[in-house]
C-alpha cells in the first residue's frame, strides 16, 4: 500500500492538514512551526497500522509517550 494523500484536522497545532505526496516529502519550516508534530502524525498512523495496532491502542500509546503529554483526539483521513 502506498500513501497518496493526507488530510487530518485538529492535530496538534494544525487546524488543518491537506496535501499529496510524492515519491519524497521534505518538512522545512523555522523553529515551531510544526515540523515534529507533522513527523508525529506519521508515527500515529503507522501505531494504527501496526501489529497490535488500531485506533484506541494507537491513542493509548500516544498518550503515554513523552512526546504526546497533552494528546487529543484527531479526525485524520488517507488516501492511499
């Protein structure tokens, strides 16, 4: 399977996130401006994709990490 495209709402700091993706995904931008947060999302989705995975035990994990202390829930969508 192969990622085409991602939409996803309320995550972190985006209101909203909506682009395509191609053979290479570059995340440039200056200090907090979102770079992690968008690396996050990926990791997310591959906790729901994974072995184990699914989208209650995805949660769990990212609320348990250093890394997600103030999770909320997110409406994520892709294409693929």
């Amino acid at each position: 399977m192969r990622i085409t495209h991602v939409t996803a709402y309320n995550w972190r700091n985006f209101k909203k996130v909506d682009f395509p993706i191609e053979n290479r995904l570059f995340a440039v931008g200056p200090n907090a401006s979102g770079k992690s947060n968008l690396l996050d999302l990926f990791r997310f989705l591959g906790d729901i994709a994974g072995a184990g995975g699914g989208l209650s035990s995805a949660i769990e994990r990212a609320a348990a990490s250093a890394r997600c202390a103030a999770c909320s829930p997110a409406t994520t969508r892709v294409a693929g």
